[in-house]
C-alpha cells in the first residue's frame, strides 16, 4: 500500500513544479500586433520624422550648358534605422535621366545614382526651372520587387498619405541659381508624364540588350 501512496505524492509535487508559482496576467509577455521599428509608427522616426533619416550629398547638381551629353552622381543614404524605399523623377524627361529610378535601401546603407543630362542644343538657354524630385516612403509590404509597391494600387493607396519629396536642384555653370522657392505649377503634372516615359525608356534599353 506504500507504493501507491508515494506515486501518488510524486504526480503532486510534479504538478507543482510546472504550475511554478503564478500563472497571473501580470507574467504574461506583452503582444505585439506589428514590430516594424524600435520606435512606435508616427513617433520619432514615424512617417514625419523620415526626411531627416536620409541625406544626399550633393543637394544641388551642376551641368555644363553645351551641347553633349553629362552624368552626375548622387549619393543618397539611409541613416535611420527602417528601411525605406525611393523613386526618381525630373521636370524635364527628354532631357534627364536616372538610374536606377526605383529602390529601397536597408538602415545603414547607400546608393549611388547616376543623374544624366542630355544637353542643350547650341545658342539654347537651358531651363532654370529643372530639378530632380526624390519620392520617400516607408515600405507598405514585403514585396521584393520595389517597382510594383511604387505602382500596384493596393501599395500606393497605403502610402499616399505618407510619402515625402527632396528637390535636387539643377544648376548651369555660369547661370544664377533659381529661388528655391519659387515653383512652377505644372512641376507636379511634368514629374508625373516623365516618370512614365522614363519606364518606357527602360523597357526599351531590356529590348535593346536582348538584341544584342
């Protein structure tokens, strides 16, 4: 009859040693619906806060008014500590090109991009007005393909109220630089016409290297 009584005694005291003393609410890990930062999404480097996790360096690209083509380089980093995705446009897409015109960099990383200038066309002033415009937003998805989250309509109605823009202004060697405040009112309509040509120029470079 002692044997039972001690098996008995044993399932017990093993209970108790896996209950361990709680079970209360209090020792229950918080939940995190959606971890995407160190910071809360809207505080510190929330959506406001992401123009000032980027530089660019130089703010202000200089072009030769001649007539032959250019490339200037921009070094653009990411010094926050989200990732955060891009999108190049320019004024004047018959004249200026970017490559590349999407991506996304990682905290901590940087890109160089190459800003190419047709040239103007002799005894043709250039136009002042121009400037690049950097599109900046945190990414809405997981999506790999960083194109398809700035053009897929599921994406970009996530982040139309969170994107922020950097104008790199252009400048001609030996003309004033424009107001930086003063702005043309169909810069926005032009931006968006060219970032539409400027994909139809990349698929027909793809077209072109295939050839080859």
């Amino acid at each position: 009859m002692g044997a039972p009584s001690k098996s008995k005694d044993g399932k017990k005291k093993k209970e108790k040693k896996e209950g361990g003393g709680g079970g209360t609410d209090d020792a229950r890990p918080p939940t995190i619906d959606c971890p995407k930062s160190a910071q809360p999404e809207g505080k510190g480097e929330g959506d406001k806060g992401l123009p000032n996790c980027v530089t660019f360096f130089p703010e202000v690209i200089t072009y030769q008014p001649e007539n032959k083509k250019q490339v200037r380089n921009i070094e653009v980093k990411n010094k926050g500590d989200r990732s955060i995705m891009f999108k190049m446009k320019s004024t004047s897409p018959g004249v200026y090109r970017m490559r590349p015109i999407h991506f996304i960099l990682r905290p901590g990383e940087s890109k160089i991009i190459k800003l190419s200038y047709k040239g103007c066309a002799d005894g043709k002033a250039p136009n002042l007005k121009d400037r690049f415009t950097v599109v900046m937003a945190y990414p809405p998805g997981v999506e790999s393909n960083v194109k398809l989250m700035w053009t897929q309509k599921a994406y970009i109605e996530k982040i139309a109220d969170c994107t922020h823009r950097k104008y790199i202004k252009v400048h001609f060697d030996g003309y004033d630089v424009p107001d930086k405040n003063a702005k043309n009112q169909d810069d926005d309509k032009d931006e968006k016409e060219g970032e539409d040509e400027e994909e139809e120029e990349d698929e027909k470079d793809e077209k072109d290297k295939k050839k080859k």
